[in-house]
C-alpha cells in the first residue's frame, strides 16, 4: 500500500468518525410537543413524591410530560403531584405565601353585630311598588297636566285627556244597535276590545253621551319617575305615557364593608 493509498484511507475514517461523533452529540427530535428540561429554570421534583405531570399555572388545562419552560408565559412549568388531591377550579395560594402575606380564611354566617356600625346609605324608590301608565289605543293628545318629573301626585289624578277617534265611531255604533239586543251585545264587546273602562262602558248604556275625549288618570298616587306625553302629539297603542313611584315605603340601600 503506498503512501497517497494510505493518506486516503485516513482520511475516510476520519469524516466517518466525525459524523458518528455529530450524529451522537445531535439533539434527537422530541416525540411529542411537550417542552424539553431546563435545569437552569424548571423547578425540581420533590424528592419522593410522584409527579403525575407538568403544567403552566396560567393555563393549567394544558399538561406536559417533562419539565422546562412553558411555551405560554415563558415561565417555569410546575409540577402537579400524585398526593395533591383532585385539581379544583379556582385560585389557589402557596401555603408560605398565605403565611407570609397573613391570609386568614373564615366561614360566611349570618348574625347581629354586637357593638355599633356607622355606614353610608341612600333613600330609594321601592321598585316594587311602580306603576305604568300606557295608551290603550291610538289618539292625539289635547291635554296634559302642569306636571313634571318629580312631582307628586294623588290615585285618580287626571295626567292627560286624549281625543281617541275609533272609540268614538264604536259608541256610536252601539247607540245605533241598542235597540236589537244581539247587535247590541256584540258592538259592547268591541267597546271593551278597544280598551274602553268598564265605567265608560256603563255610562253610555245608561245613556250617557259618547264620548270623544278621554281622561288618562293615575292608577295610584306618588312621584312622577317618567312623563312622555305632551300636548298635540300623537299616541300609539302601547305607548308609555308616565312611570309613577309609590311613596309607601321605600328602600334604604346601606354601603357596608366587609
């Protein structure tokens, strides 16, 4: 064998052993998507205690196999423990911490306080006790009383009195029917469909007038929350006129720290 045969062969062995070295030195590709251990920054294991997996604290639904760094928050992965019990949602404290920061926890009962508690508070409607008061049909409103919101006002009290067309063709109609008394019953009953009071009703069958203009008036006395309707506008059926608070009672809402 000569010498360039010789220097040859060496050579060979050598690329051969250099890529043999590559290849053992060469990270292997991780078999799963879970982080690699970082000595530096992963936490260790408590010595004898089972590790069931490893997890981010921002994203605990998410488990890893093997400690390193999260690839969420760029933190260390926790290890979660066998004898840690079942995972609760929730927040949960590091036992040094809650000792360190003071934390005390205490059972919510209900009681009376046995010395004296100022507090802050504030009068307020009892929203129970609320009235709407709604346009039963279409009309054009020809007058409303002074009022505003804010003021008061008694049970009966008229808030508006609204010109309604259709009711007055209705009356008319079963004034012209009340002689057959089966036409006369069905023309009643579209008076009480149109939304006519069951007063107004009466007073016609007595003989009354028909009646062109109809009061609106309050279904209970107290404070004027909402008023919506003013003079010359025109009301649809369902339209909310006033909102009118009971004074009755009231509620008493006190700010009271914990």
């Amino acid at each position: 064998m000569n010498t360039r045969t010789t220097l040859v062969i060496a050579l060979a062995t050598l690329g051969l052993g250099a890529a043999a070295g590559w290849s053992l030195g060469r990270p292997h590709a991780a078999a799963t998507s879970h982080p690699t251990a970082n000595p530096a920054s992963a936490p260790a294991g408590q010595a004898g205690r089972k590790v069931l997996y490893w997890y981010d604290p921002m994203k605990p639904d998410v488990h890893f196999e093997q400690p390193g760094q999260s690839p969420f928050m760029e933190m260390p992965l926790q290890p979660r423990y066998a004898d840690d019990g079942p995972a609760q949602a929730g927040v949960r404290i590091d036992p040094g911490l809650t000792q360190n920061t003071g934390v005390r926890l205490a059972k919510v009962e209900r009681g009376t306080l046995t010395g004296g508690l100022d507090v802050t508070g504030s009068v307020v409607f009892n929203d129970r006790d609320v009235a709407i008061v709604q346009a039963r049909t279409a009309g054009i409103v020809e007058r409303v009383a002074p009022l505003a919101v804010g003021d008061t006002v008694a049970a009966g009290a008229t808030l508006a009195e609204v010109r309604v067309p259709e009711w007055l063709a209705a009356q008319q109609e079963y004034l012209a029917l009340r002689d057959d008394a089966e036409l006369a019953a069905a023309a009643k009953s579209r008076l009480r469909q149109l939304g006519m009071s069951a007063d107004a009703v009466a007073r016609l069958e007595r003989g009354g007038p028909p009646q062109a203009v109809v009061a609106i008036a309050a279904p209970r006395g107290g404070m004027v929350a909402e008023l919506g309707v003013r003079q010359g506008m025109t009301l649809a059926p369902g339209q909310t006129l006033a909102r009118i608070n009971g004074l009755s009672t009231v509620w008493l809402e006190a700010d009271v720290p914990e």
